[in-house]
C-alpha cells in the first residue's frame, strides 16, 4: 500500500510533527502571490491603487498577470513598504543579487 504525505505526518511523535508543520509554514511564507503579498501586508486593492495612483480594477487585473514589467512589480512592492531584488540562482555558483534591473531609471 502506498503511504501519502498525510499518512506520514500523522506517524510523527507531536515534537516532529510541529517541526515539520513550522518548515512547511515558512516555506509557504517564502513565496506569495502578488494578491496574497497585499493580504499579508493588509492592504486592499483599493488602498494599494491609491497608493500607485491606478483604479481598483488595475491591482485586480496585475495580481491575475503571470507576465511583469520589472518596473511594474518594483513600484507595486514598493507601494507596499517594501523593495525588490533579483537574485539569479545557479547550480554550480553562489547565488548573485542582480543590480540595475528593477532599480528606478
């Protein structure tokens, strides 16, 4: 019979298991979408649009967007209180924050 992901974490002493359900819970943390960035900083659309000086229906229509103009997303995280980096990951390399793309012109 094949075991599932479930079937294993039940298996775990508590200790283990709240390890586990902490890591799973920070690695989730570690990547959002642009809809669940806003909700985590608590913002609504309405406030974020203000904040780039957009309507409503333009912050609905970037979250759905799987294709982004750099500039595009650096203004929108900054309109949340953050920055952006771009860090390129290679296999054979430390990883190398890239400069001069998504800084403004």
């Amino acid at each position: 019979m094949a075991l599932n992901v479930d079937d294993v974490i039940e298996g775990l002493d508590a200790q283990r298991r709240q390890g586990v359900e902490e890591r799973a819970a920070q690695l989730i943390a570690e990547e959002m979408t642009l809809r669940e960035l806003r909700e985590a900083r608590r913002l609504t659309q309405v406030s974020l649009a203000r904040e780039l000086g957009i309507g409503q229906e333009g912050i609905s229509r970037l979250e759905k967007r799987s294709d982004l103009l750099l500039s595009t997303l650096r203004r929108t995280v900054e309109a949340m209180g953050g920055t952006l980096s771009l860090i390129a990951r290679f296999p054979d390399r430390p990883s190398v924050e890239l400069s001069g793309i998504a800084d403004p012109e």
